[in-house]
C-alpha cells in the first residue's frame, strides 16, 4: 500500500499471494493496531479500500530501513564475485515470478 496508494482488501490479497480471509484477519489486526484504516470509496460506497495511517508509515519506513543495513552489512562481508551470484540468482527469480504471475 506504501507505494500502490489505497487498495481494496482483495487487490492487498491478491499482490502477496495470500488468501482474501488470511488478509482480511491480517488487516483487522492492523486496524486495531492503529496502523491501517478501511475507507468507503468516494465514488461506490459499497467498495472499502485499506488506507495506511501514519504509524504504519512509519513503521514500514523503519522496517524497511533496518533491512537495508542489515542487508548492506552482509553483502559488505561477501566478494565481488559472491555479489555477482546473488545479484544474477534474484533476476532469476524474479524472472520466474513474472512468468508464474499469469499462471494463476
């Protein structure tokens, strides 16, 4: 949601390959956290899009950040040449993952 703006909780389902209900439960979670809320569309009152609060920005921020160092300081220890392999081992993947996309 950080980067696609508001969905619907079907759209959030579908984009990590989980289930409507398992997402569903996640998100009920999330809103009595404080870090989502559900917000009727505009335009069809009867579509009701998930929308990231401040917190929940904030958190994935965070998250995100802390991933990235840790991730740096690994790829720090590894070789030139161990950083190649991985670099070409996830294009693979995410070539892979693109194909598998119309698959569903």
């Amino acid at each position: 949601m950080n980067e696609h703006g508001d969905m619907t909780i079907g759209n959030i389902s579908q984009k990590m390959s989980l289930a409507f209900s398992t997402m569903t439960d996640l998100l009920h979670r999330m809103e009595k956290a404080g870090l989502v809320a559900r917000v009727r569309s505009q335009k069809d009152r009867r579509v009701v899009k998930v929308h990231i609060l401040r917190k929940g920005e904030e958190i994935v921020r965070d998250v995100l950040k802390a991933r990235r160092e840790y991730l740096g300081a690994v790829l720090d220890q590894m070789s030139r040449e161990e950083v190649d392999q991985v670099d070409h081992a996830l294009h693979l993947i995410a070539d892979y993952m693109d194909k598998m996309k119309g698959h569903r």
